[in-house]
C-alpha cells in the first residue's frame, strides 16, 4: 500500500480493501484510479484468501463525485480519444464490479454521484449513512446518467429511476434506501464497528451489515411515488412536461421547473437511454449503448457548455443548443444512439 496513491489497495483479514484516496478532488474516478481497482479485483478474484471486497474512501468529505469532468470535456473539445479511453476503462470497472463473483461492499459514506455510483451501484452490500448525498445531476451539465444508468435507474421502482435521471434530484439515505439505491443504513459512528466484525467474518458482509443496520428514518420522497410513477411513465419528454402542468400541484410544477433548467438534448438522450435500457438482456449491453453514447455527447455543444457553465465558469447560467425541446429531433438522436462499428464497440475485460 502506497499512502499517497489515489487508490489504497491491500489485503487484510480476508477482505481485499479498496480505499479511494483523492480528496481534494472527492474522490472523482480518473484513468488510473480505475486501472488500479481493475487490477487489484482481477487478482482478488482468484484468490482464496480474499472472501468479499469493501470499496471504501479517506477523509469525510464524500464518497465519489463522479469522473474527471474537467478531462472529458478538453477531450471532447478535440477528438474525444482520451475520454473514449477513459470510458472505456470506467465501464470495464463497472461491469467487472457488477459480475464479480465474491461479495463487495460499497461504504456511500458522504457524496455520492455519476462515478461513485457506478462503482457503488454493483456492490452487493451498499451502506448509506446520515452523511450520504446521492445524485446523477448529468442533464444538468449536457450529458446523460452513464455508469449503468440506463440499467440500474431503469429497473427502480416504478418511474422513480426515470425522475432522477431527468431531474437530478439529490437523496438522502432516508430516500436512497426506501427506493433501494442502498442496502442499509448505518450511522457514521458504526462504520468501524462494521470493518471490525466484517474482518472476523469477511464471506458474509450483507450479515454483518444486517446485525449493525439502523432506521434512517421516514423518507420524503414516499409521498409523491404515486406521483412520480403517474407522471413520468410516458416515452417523451414533451408528454411528462405536460403531465407535469396539468397536474399544477406545488411539487409537480417545481419539478417543472427544474427540468426548464436542463439540456432538452440531455433530456431526451437520458429518457431513451432508460427506455432502451429497460429492454435490454446484459449489464454488458447497457455499457456498450453507454459508451458509443458518451463518446458522441461529449463532444456536442450542450456538454461543453454544460462543464463550462457548471464546473469551469461556475455561473450557472448554460446557453443550450438546442434551446428547447423542439429543437432536438429524432435524426439527432438516431446517430447519437448508433451502434458502433464492431472494431470501435465497447467490450467487457474477459
């Protein structure tokens, strides 16, 4: 274990630990991080000395905010090699994770959003605590929920995937656990006492998260699920905004108002990336669709102007392009969403 890597990886008492290791910048994924964890679950998975995995981070800050942001779009400003490669890695991280044959447990202990969902997501056992933060705010900055979004938002309860996705609302563990984003529920102060038994008993965390799990509490969201599964059930954008008028309640018209405030492109790539990800057979599928998505997205206007109004300017005041949902039509959809030619397709490590 090097101390001042951004990926602490060792072994201990039976649970091979992956401790992200990047404050400064909460933990966000870059191409090593995702190397580093690929490589370590790759020898874990055939050692028996390795009975589960806990992914966990420094420091409290957060979890993991998402990926290299700031990278992407430079990337996407040319010809995209460098966040296709980055893709490419991440989503192999993914799917690695989603297929693993040993338990992993994902500590979400702080914020969590776009590449700390990806990695926590496929975990079996997934701890929230009173300091956890969920999100995938994509729309918001002209990209999409990728990470297996289109797999994992999709098969929420009812419509409740497809209103995060489109809005980007912020959770906590209250919501994130009543919806099954998480598994349990444990207060920060507990985190230890969960390390401390899961190395006596390393098969089983789901166990020993069961043994220490807490009531987060009654959660806000359980009141508009109705709404939510009513509303948002439709296949266009343009028939939710209506729904969303009609319905002229406080909740519904501020959800309305949130979505006035997105990408409409994002908007619609987003709804078609949950549709089509519902119907899809493999976790495998869903990353392939994601990457020759992403690869085209970041490289329109509404991405890069989403990362300089949100994360390079920080004025919070993007000029989307199109303007409104009008403007975006199936033609432009249709060749953000080919398929790739098979030497160019995204494939899993083997």
């Amino acid at each position: 274990m090097i101390a001042d890597s951004e990926v602490l990886t060792r072994v201990k008492s039976g649970v091979g630990r992956i401790t992200l290791n990047r404050p400064k910048a909460l933990h966000a994924l870059n191409h090593a991080m995702c190397d580093s964890m690929i490589k370590a679950l790759l020898a874990w998975r055939a050692d028996d000395a390795v009975k589960s995995v806990l992914i966990d981070h420094s420091g409290e800050r957060g979890f993991c905010a998402g990926g290299d942001i700031r990278m992407i779009a430079e990337s996407g400003a040319g010809d995209a090699s460098e966040a296709k490669a980055f893709f490419d890695i991440e989503y192999k991280l993914n799917h690695l994770l989603f297929e693993y044959p040993k338990p992993v447990t994902a500590i979400v202990d702080g914020i969590v959003m776009g590449g700390g969902v990806g990695i926590s997501e496929p975990a079996e056992v997934r701890i929230a605590t009173e300091r956890t933060t969920y999100a995938m705010p994509e729309t918001g900055i002209g990209l999409f929920p990728d990470v297996g979004g289109g797999w994992f938002l999709s098969r929420m309860p009812g419509e409740t995937g497809t209103w995060l996705a489109l809005t980007g609302a912020r959770l906590k563990a209250a919501d994130t656990v009543f919806l099954g984003i998480h598994s349990h529920y444990l207060p920060s102060d507990k985190l230890e006492a969960f390390r401390a038994i899961l190395a006596v008993d390393p098969a089983h965390p789901a166990d020993v998260a069961d043994g220490l799990g807490d009531d987060p509490g009654e959660a806000p969201v359980e009141v508009h699920v109705e709404a939510i599964d009513r509303l948002f059930a439709f296949d266009t954008i343009e028939a939710i905004v209506v729904a969303l008028e009609a319905e002229g309640s406080d909740w519904a018209l501020a959800q309305l108002a949130t979505l006035n405030t997105k990408s409409p492109q994002s908007l619609k790539v987003t709804l078609r990336q949950l549709r089509t990800g519902r119907t899809l057979d493999s976790f495998a599928q869903n990353m392939a669709m994601e990457y020759a998505l992403g690869g085209r997205v970041v490289r329109t206007h509404d991405f890069q102007e989403g990362v300089r109004a949100v994360i390079v300017d920080k004025d919070n005041a993007p000029k989307w392009s199109p303007a409104d949902l009008a403007g975006v039509d199936e033609t432009t959809l249709e060749v953000l969403f080919a398929p790739l030619p098979a030497a160019e397709a995204w494939t899993p490590l083997a």
